[in-house]
C-alpha cells in the first residue's frame, strides 16, 4: 500500500448477500404492507433491519468488528448509514410510535416502524 493511502470496506447494513440471510434473520426482515421482504434491486439484495438487540443488528457489529480487527482497514464506506430504500418497516417489533392511521375512523390502521 503506498504511503498515506486510506483503506476503507464499503459496507451496507441494510442488505445482506448471504444466500441463507431471509431464513437465518427471518425475524429481522424489512416487511412492506403486504408481509412480503422488502429488497433493494433487482430483487436479489434482501433488506433486513439491524438493530441494537436482534440477531441481525449483532452480526452487522461483527462485521465491522471484522473489517476493522482482521482486515485493518482504515475505515468503513458505510452507504445509507441512517436510512436505506425504505423508509417504513411493517412488522415486528413495532416502535410504540409509528403507525398508518384510519383516516375516517381516527384509530391505528397499521402498525409500522421507521426504518432507522
């Protein structure tokens, strides 16, 4: 490596390549209104939501662990860092918060949780 150059790993925590990822974090998975995993492109990047406390969220910290332990990059490009293609997760866990309501009837139609 010449002398003052910066590695960094690009990472992505909302998509996974794993090809088993949609079964090992099922319960992780970005769900659109209709139950069904969101995707990112072409529908071959599964989206999962990496929180602090699921299994998914604790194997996206792994990762930069990883890269920056046994690889020794410098950094990590971390793309779409605060929000991914989506905006709304509609699914497990609800945030308590967030939620598509019955215009007419006033109460919650929806249960959902921001992306984030």
């Amino acid at each position: 490596m010449p002398l003052g150059t910066t590695v960094l790993v690009y990472f992505h925590s909302f998509i996974s390549t794993e090809d088993e990822g949609p079964q090992k974090y099922a319960a992780d998975r970005i769900l659109a209104p209709n139950g069904r995993q969101r995707v990112y492109s072409k529908h071959i990047y599964p989206m999962f939501l990496p929180l602090g406390n699921n299994d998914y969220g604790q194997k996206m910290r792994e990762y930069v662990e990883m890269i920056l332990d046994e690889c020794g990059a410098d950094g990590v490009y971390w793309d779409e860092m605060s929000q991914s293609r989506y905006t709304y997760h509609y699914g497990e866990p609800w945030d308590g918060v967030t939620a598509d309501v019955d215009r007419v009837k006033l109460t919650i139609a929806r249960k959902s949780r921001r992306c984030r």
